[in-house]
C-alpha cells in the first residue's frame, strides 16, 4: 500500500521528534514519500521557524540587522543537525538564505526556507532523495496553483524516486520565483504528493490523535471521530475546526484518496480516517459540532416580499457592492435575513443597510450583532427522526435563546445562531444531548 506521510512544524520540532518521525517512516516500506513542514514550537515560550523568517525578511526590507534572528535559526537547525550526527554542513544553505534575505528576497522565498531546510535536513538523515518543491509545484502567472503542470511533473519525478522528501508550503511562479500557498499549506502539498503519486492513503502526522468531536477548549475530553466523510469535514473546518488546512482536502477527494490524522506522538493510536463516503459505524445523528463568534444579521422586512420580483437579488446586491459576503440566507414570506461576518460588515454597516432602504424600500430593518454559529454536522442526520427536535430541546434546557436556524439542502448540517455570551453553554448542551444518548 503506497502511502504518503505528511509531518507537521511540532513533529519536527527538533532531534527528537526527528527520531520519532524516521521510526515511523521506516515501520512501514509503503511509507515511501514525505512532506515535512519547518519546525514549530518546542515548547509553548518557543517560536515558529516560518515566523521567524517572515521577522526576518521583514527587518532586512526595513534596513535593520538581522544578526539576532540569524543566530536564533542557526542555532535550530545546526541543532538539530549536530544532535542527529549527520555528516552534513548546514552552515552554507543558512549563509544562502541569509545573504538572500539581505538582498531583498520576497517574504514568500524566506518562508518557504523553513521547510526547503528541514527538508534538506530529514532527507539527509533517512537518506532519502531531496525533490525541491520548486521543480515540481508550479503557480500560474496570477499566483493561482496550477495542477495540472504539477500533476504531471511531479508524477513524473516521483515515478523515478522508490523514497523522497518533498517540503511542503511552496512551488514556483512561471519566472522562477517563490511562491507559497496560504498558512497550513503543507498539508495541501502533501496532498498534491498524495494525487501525484496515486497513493492509496495520505497520512497526516501532527500533535493530536485526529479529529473530536468538538472543541477540548469547549468541551471537556470530547470523543474522537474514528471515521469522517469529505463533506463532514468541510463543514466542521469552516466552522471552525482546525486540524486539517481546508483546501488539503480537494486534490485527494478528486482522487478518491482517504486522509489518515495520526499523532506523532502516539503513533500506536489509529486517528481519524476522512473518506469520500461511509454509510457505516454511524453511532449516532452526528459526527461532530463547531461554531464560530463574530456575526451580525440583518432581517429585512417588507409586506408582500415574495411577490416582488427580484428583491432578494437587490438586498444581496447591497452587500456585493460594499465587498461584503455573506455567509447564511435564511427566509420566510415577509422576511428575508443575511448573516455576515463582523470582520466582513467592518465599517461598511451603514453604507449596506442605506443601500437596502434606497433599492429595496423595506417596511424595517433590524441589526441584531453578537452573534456566534454553532454547526452540528453529521452524515446520519437525514436517517435519524428527531434530530433537530434534540438539539433545540438541549438549547432550551440550557437556556440558550435560538436566535436563528438553517439547515441545508444537503441535510448534513444544521447551524443555529445564538447570542455570543451563550456559545460555549450551547456547544456543551449538544454534544451532551447526543453523545450521552449514543451507544
């Protein structure tokens, strides 16, 4: 079974977690290629190698010496280096990068060094071949990821190499130049790795042993997801949950190709598998809840509303033309509301609701702020009578005040809106109201 393994900043933090990496690596011969990230925090005063680089490409474009910060990455990566023994001089990849950064390089060639370094570094100490990401990743001229170059360059590549290390978060524009995907974009790469190759599973390695249910922030030693569709996780990642970057989920699902969430740390312990369907092992109507805070509605209000043709357009006009997406629609006969962001709604509220009242002339209009979203997603909901009858019953018993509802076309998900104060009870009222009442 061919795999891909993708490794996280934190399980490649320093010697150690290199060791722990390589025993994994070499546990398992269909483990043939890897894509590592830079290395992440040691510890909770230590810093991020990418944001590191990104001070220091920041700092030199200012004119200001980056002595300090040069000393800081040394010492990290000739750490790591001299702690694995490796018979491998660092010192003029750390001299290039240094005198690159100094001459001006763009924030996206001194961030993508972290991982083009750590890259280096875990090829040399598995001895595996080094494929620069740069020859195998490639942009379009508007930055925008170009796959179908990369497909067929990288499956080319990797059809010559039995292992290699691939570092994650970069490519390259047509010129030559660096370019980087957004923060998290080492899991896209592993992906992209995953497709090229025609893996059968795509591993993510990182700190935790895979998706839960909800928020441990939230809710106390909440359950781990064993298994979760595409769809699931696209909708608990957009609100909120953050294990896995959002966009690293499309170039596998093209493929059919399942996402294995290990830990590094706890490799014995099998994680969370995201596949394109599984009708099966559904415990209960849901598979997991997340929210967000920081909404706004606005509810309009006009008599004979769904009789006049082309007022919804209007009102969702009055958003395009300040830049305002919005992100749920829910409606009756008379009504019509749009739930924003409040980052998005951000010194445009006034402007939006002026442009409502001249193009749509409403009977009223009402702004109700301090809203947070809680999802409960689930691939069972739809086989499951009464599943939204429990989840408004634990809002009520908790005294939590529904202030919206939406439930999609689709039926995998049902988002309720509720006053931010009350975000955390509700999340817990939840996962109580079902959890408990699983098998």
């Amino acid at each position: 079974m061919l795999k891909v393994a993708k490794f996280g900043g934190s399980s490649l933090a320093d010697a150690r977690q290199f060791q722990k990496v390589k025993a994994i690596l070499l546990m398992d011969e269909g483990r043939r290629y890897v894509v590592p990230s830079a290395p992440g925090k040691r510890d909770d005063e230590d810093e991020k190698v990418t944001d590191l680089l990104y001070l220091m490409q920041k700092k030199a474009a200012q004119g200001e010496k980056i002595d300090e910060e040069f000393a800081r990455l040394k010492e990290r990566f000739a750490g790591i280096v001299e702690a694995l023994e490796l018979e491998l001089d660092i010192l003029p990849h750390l001299g290039e990068l240094r005198e690159a950064i100094e001459g001006g390089a763009s924030p996206d060639f001194a961030a993508s060094r972290g991982e083009y370094l750590n890259g280096i570094v875990l090829s040399h100490y598995l001895g595996w071949e080094f494929i620069d990401a740069a020859e195998v990743v490639f942009f379009g001229e508007n930055g925008v990821f170009d796959a179908d170059q990369t497909q067929e360059v990288l499956s080319a590549k990797l059809a010559k190499a039995k292992n290699a290390v691939i570092p994650g978060f970069y490519g390259s524009m047509p010129n030559g130049e660096i370019h980087t995907f957004s923060r998290g974009g080492s899991d896209i790469t592993g992906a992209i790795v995953a497709r090229a190759c025609s893996a059968a599973l795509y591993e993510n390695w990182t700190d935790v042993s895979g998706f839960l249910m909800a928020d441990p922030r939230i809710v106390k030693k909440p359950r781990e997801i064993e298994v979760i569709t595409y769809r699931e996780l696209r909708e608990l990642s957009y609100m909120g949950a953050t294990v896995l970057h959002d966009e690293a989920i499309f170039p596998v699902r093209m493929a059919g190709i399942p996402i294995n969430i290990r830990n590094t740390n706890e490799p014995s312990a099998p994680g969370t598998m995201i596949v394109r369907a599984d009708e099966s092992q559904v415990r209960g109507a849901i598979t997991g809840i997340a929210g967000k805070k920081g909404f706004t509605a606005i509810a309009v209000e006009k008599n004979l509303m769904n009789a006049e043709l082309g007022f919804g357009r209007r009102v969702l006009q009055a958003l395009e033309e300040s830049g305002v997406p919005f992100e749920h629609l829910p409606t009756g006969i008379d009504t019509m509301t749009v739930l924003c962001s409040d980052a998005n709604l951000a010194g445009r509220i006034e402007g939006v609701i002026e442009t409502i009242r001249r193009s749509c002339e409403p009977d009223h209009i009402e702004v109700i702020s301090g809203l947070s979203l809680v999802a409960t997603v689930g691939r069972g909901m739809v086989r499951y009578p009464g599943t939204a009858a429990k989840i408004f019953a634990a809002l009520a018993e908790a005294g939590v005040n529904i202030r919206m509802i939406d439930q999609g076309s689709s039926e995998i998900n049902i988002i309720t809106a509720v006053e931010s104060a009350d975000f955390e009870r509700a999340v817990n009222a939840i996962y109580s109201a079902f959890v408990k009442s699983s098998p």
